[in-house]
C-alpha cells in the first residue's frame, strides 16, 4: 500500500533532519545529515551554503530510503533562522560563505547603530534590539566588504535571504524567491504590524528592497518543487517557519500563555502571546511566531546563546567527556557542584542581557574541582540562564510560566530537566517524541495543504513531567550564585 507523506526538513545549525510522516504524523521514515561549520577569524562563524544544499539532499534520501515506497503530498520546510545567504539568480550559486547567526562581526555596527539613537525605532517597528545575532547587520556586511555586491543588489542581480529562502529556490529549480514572515520578523527590516519590509529600515541600514525576497504566510500552497533528487516536480512546498516557531507550533502551543523552551546548540524560550505582538520592556524580542488561513500569532522570545554548545565545548574544548551523552551521568555522580558557577557566555550573552562584549567564567575553583563538578556546574547554568529568560517573559506578559514543554538534542537529558523544573519552580513537560521543530514544519504543512491533521488534531505527546523537587530558599540560593558569576562576566 502506498503511503501519502509529508515530508519535514529541518535545516539546522549543526545538520540537518529530514522526516517522512504518515497522516497521522507519525515517523516512516529518517535522515540526517551534518554540515561542518568554520571559523575564519575570532567571533566569525560560517557555513558553506552547499553544504548546506548537500546537508538538505543527504538527508532527504536517508529518509526516503528507510520509508520505502510512498509519494510526498507537501513539504514543510525550517531552519536556523537568522543566518544569510546571498546567491546570484542566474547561476544560483552562492557568491560567500553564508553568515551564521552565531557570527558576531557586524558588532560594532550595532553599536553605532545604537549611539546614533535608532534603537527605538527599530524595536518599535520589528520588535527586535540591535545585536550582530540578526540578519539585517550581516547582510550589510556582505554589501559593503564583497567587491561589485552593492551595485548588483541595487539592480537585482542577486537574491539575498535566510536558509529558508535558499533552499525553496533550490527546491523550486530557481523559480521562487520568497520568505515566511517568521524568517523575515528575523532580520531587523520587516514591520510586525503592517507584515511586510520597512522601507525605512532598509535604508537606514542600506540593503536594497530588490535583493530581499517576497513575504509569505507560513502555511499554504507557497511553491512548486522543479528538478529535486528524490522530489516529484510540482510538490508543493506548504509551510515554512524559522526553527523555534516551528518548535512552537509542532509542542501544540497554540493558546496564549502556552510556552516551551528548546534545548539545541542554544536555549530558545517562546511564549504565544496571542495575535497582537506585545513590545518588551525588559529586553526580550517580540516576533511573528506565524501565520496561517487562521490569522497572525504572535510570541516573545529570549535566546541563551549558548546551551548545548556549552557540553560541546567540554567535549572538544576541555575534554572531560568523550560524547555529550556521559555529562548526565558525570554530573549525577557529584551532590552538587562544589560552589563551582559557569557562565557560558563564549559567544557573548542574549537576552535578557544582551552583551556582546561578555566572556565566559568559571569561577568557585578550589583543590577539591572535579571534572564532575564541572559536568554538573554546566547543567546549573544552561538551566539558570533560561530561569532569567522566563522571569522576564513572565512580567512582559503579566502571567506566570507555570509548565515549560521542552525539546532539542539536551532535553533528553533527565538532570538538566529536573534542575530547570528546580531552579524555575514549575514543571517541565518533555514530550516521547522531542523532533518538535520538524514535526512542528510538518503540521504546517499538513494545515496548508487542508489535511485534518495540520492543526484540529493534536499528536499524543507522551510527555514525561519534572516537578520540582527543592525549596524556595534552596532555588534563591543556588540563582544567587548565578547572579554573583554573571556580575563577573
């Protein structure tokens, strides 16, 4: 019997997944494919856009290949969101490495951009604040240091975008060149109020409307697939959202006040706040989470930069772990952490805080440190510092976070789960299957292409939950010492 699939690609910072789901959305079949990244100078990060493309194939055939016999009926499309692609529309082929959002060299043009006083402007219009993170700055960047590139953009010659946008138009065969408006509320040019580019915005920060690509909806029959290994020609590409709204909508978050946090190279904490963005006044974002036949939904966010990357970097940097999966078992072996604090700023510090300039510290050391010590200190802080995000997001929103859902490569990692529901003080919903931000890609698509099982039906989660476990004076001591290592950073 042939089975009519949906097929989800994640395109990630690390790699990429492609899942076939039946229409019940369940799994048939996976693949998955890692993208090497670089680092050509300090705080530079980037990636080779065919890989990419590559990363995207790879996976695609994994999937198709475990899934045996069956047709695509839709494609449902995310990925790591900020980073920029610049590609000329007549070969296709990319004309730099692309600039990931991790990549901190347009921080100096943030600065000035803040001197000058245009930082209100920007966050009233894209509710974002300015940091090299976003799109808008890198894109600048590709303009003014690629010879000719200025000049070419102005006259439409080349195609600039997220992933998203560069993979449907190599999906499409070069036909489309479009954006979700939760990839474009990115980028610091697009108006979260009128959903579409700010005119004014581009020119204060002097990259040409012609290169930017056309705003869509996150959900519908939005392009056709031409010329695809493994895709049948006109398959339907039927949604499309930035990784962590995608996560958003696959955890079923879909009333006001439901909240989750991804666990991935970094910490993402979404909150649907409904369909009127709320501005932020205590330094979170304000973004599209998306937009379907039902309308426009809103959500605040606060990003850690570093999570996941934080046991990365015990792995590759310090060597106390050989995989990421024995730091659970390394960290469980000790009580406590020794008074050992991290601060896991190595790529700077997002929100709430929002300094560029920060360094990572461990601080508390003595005789007695451990490597274990260490271990556990690194879960303490990947789950402090969403503990200041969900503070923040509580007050912008004027409700309580009582349960958090969770997912990404780290949530299965059963102490770090139970140290977020300790240190917040709620619990922490972690559902059987964690691919939320590919099945969250699949849902929109099955909603775009009018099956039932987009948005009316809600997949069996499986959750396991983590209720808290310490006292409040115990959680007040332990953020206490967080509070006193970020005073340091």
């Amino acid at each position: 019997m042939t089975c009519n699939f949906i097929l989800a690609i994640d395109q990630g910072t690390t790699g990429t997944t492609a899942l076939l789901l039946d229409e019940g959305l369940e799994v048939r079949g996976k693949g998955y494919q890692e993208i090497p990244q670089s680092y050509p100078a300090p705080g530079w990060v980037e990636h080779d856009p065919e890989a990419i493309w590559g990363s995207v194939q790879a996976a695609v055939s994994g999937a198709r290949q475990q899934a045996g016999a069956g047709n695509s009926a839709g494609i449902g499309l995310t990925n790591q969101r900020e980073t920029v692609v610049c590609w000329d529309k007549a070969t296709g082929q990319a004309v730099a490495p692309a600039i990931v959002w991790q990549d901190r060299r347009t921080a100096d043009r943030c600065e000035a951009l803040r001197a000058a006083g245009l930082e209100p402007t920007f966050q009233r219009s894209t509710g974002l604040l300015f940091d090299p993170y976003f799109s808008g700055t890198k894109m600048a960047w590709l303009l003014d240091n690629i010879s000719g590139l200025r000049q070419r953009a102005e006259a439409g010659a080349v195609a600039f975008g997220t992933v998203d946008s560069f993979l449907v138009w190599r999906l499409s065969g070069g036909k489309s060149h479009l954006t979700d408006v939760s990839n474009a509320s990115r980028t610091l040019l697009f108006d979260l109020h009128r959903l579409d580019w700010n005119p004014e915005l581009c020119r204060l920060l002097d990259v040409p409307m012609a290169a930017l690509p056309r705003v869509v909806a996150s959900s519908g029959k939005l392009a056709t697939t031409l010329g695809v290994e493994n895709i049948a020609d006109g398959t339907p590409i039927a949604g499309i959202a930035g990784d962590q709204q995608a996560a958003l909508f696959g955890q079923g978050c879909l009333a006001r006040g439901d909240a989750k946090c991804t666990f991935g190279t970094g910490s993402f904490l979404l909150m649907n706040v409904g369909g009127r963005p709320i501005p932020s006044r205590h330094r979170l974002l304000a973004t599209v989470a998306w937009q379907t036949a039902n309308g426009t939904t809103y959500a605040l966010e606060g990003s850690a930069f570093v999570s996941g990357a934080l046991v990365q970097w015990l792995r590759d940097g310090l060597g106390i772990i050989r995989t990421a999966s024995e730091i659970e078992g390394l960290a469980a072996s000790v009580p406590d952490s020794g008074g050992v604090a991290i601060v896991p700023a190595l790529a700077g510090l997002g929100a709430p805080h929002w300094r560029p300039e920060a360094r990572g510290i461990i601080c508390g050391i003595s005789r007695g440190t451990t490597a274990a010590h260490l271990a556990r200190a690194a879960l303490e802080a990947m789950a402090m510092q969403n503990v200041d995000l969900v503070r923040a997001m509580e007050l912008d929103a004027d409700q309580p976070i009582t349960r958090l859902r969770v997912d990404g490569g780290a949530a299965a990692n059963g102490l770090l789960m139970q140290m977020q529901a300790d240190f917040m003080g709620a619990d922490i919903v972690r559902p059987a299957m964690v691919e939320s931000t590919a099945l969250g890609a699949g849902r929109l698509a099955a909603q775009g292409l009018g099956l039932a099982s987009g948005l009316a039906s809600k997949p069996d989660l499986g959750a396991s939950i983590f209720h808290p476990r310490i006292t409040p004076a115990e959680r007040e001591q332990h953020m206490t010492r967080w509070r006193d290592a970020l005073a340091r950073s």
